[in-house]
C-alpha cells in the first residue's frame, strides 16, 4: 500500500510591537473588559495577553518617581516682626487669607475671632 503523509507548514512564531502590546494592555485596564475577549479579538491567546499585563505591572513597579521640584514660599520673616505680630493664615482656593495683628492689641484679634467663628 501507499503511506501518504501529509506534511503541516511551518508557522513561524509571531511577533508583535511594543506598541500593540501597550495598545492591547491599555484596552484590559478599561473597567468591565475582558481580557479572553481582547484576546480573542486579537486573534490571540488569553494566557498571552495576561503575560503581557503582568509584565506592564513590573515594569511600572521598577520606575523610580519623577523629581517635581516644589516651590515653598520663603520664609523671610525678621525675628523682630515674628516676635511682635499675630499671624493667622487660612487656606482658600484662591490662595489663603493671611491676617496679622500686633501682638499689644490681642485682646481685639479674640474678639475678632470670636465673631467670626
């Protein structure tokens, strides 16, 4: 008798971008996806696609934090001026309300505050 065989062709691995990978990653972070469906979508693996969302995760995990420089106002103040005045600052959203009242006159900044309060 004949042996017929039949011979499979050779699939060559694939190989996908970095920017796909991130594409797809970014897709599965959308709250109420799913990642086989992605994966399915993409003609890939799931297993694959979780591989790939593992990896983003430690590769974030291994950046250090940017530098973000802050600038504090200076604090400038004489010892002359801080030890003679009252200085009251209240945080606002279009910057903070700063009252100073000497230190002679204490009696006036309670009853000031009292009023407002």
């Amino acid at each position: 008798m004949n042996n017929v065989s039949v011979a499979r062709p050779y699939r060559k691995r694939r190989q996908y971008t970095p920017e796909f990978k991130a594409q797809l990653v970014a897709e599965s972070q959308i709250p109420g996806t799913s990642v086989s469906r992605i994966a399915l979508d993409n003609d890939l693996n799931a297993n694959q696609l979780r591989r790939w969302i593992r990896e983003s995760k430690q590769a974030g995990a291994n950046l250090s934090p940017a530098f973000v420089p802050i600038n504090l106002p200076t604090a400038a103040i004489s010892a002359e001026k801080k030890s003679n005045t009252i200085r009251i600052e209240i945080p606002r959203a279009g910057g903070p309300v700063v009252v100073e009242w000497p230190v002679d006159q204490a009696h006036q900044c309670v009853a000031l505050l009292r009023s407002l309060l």
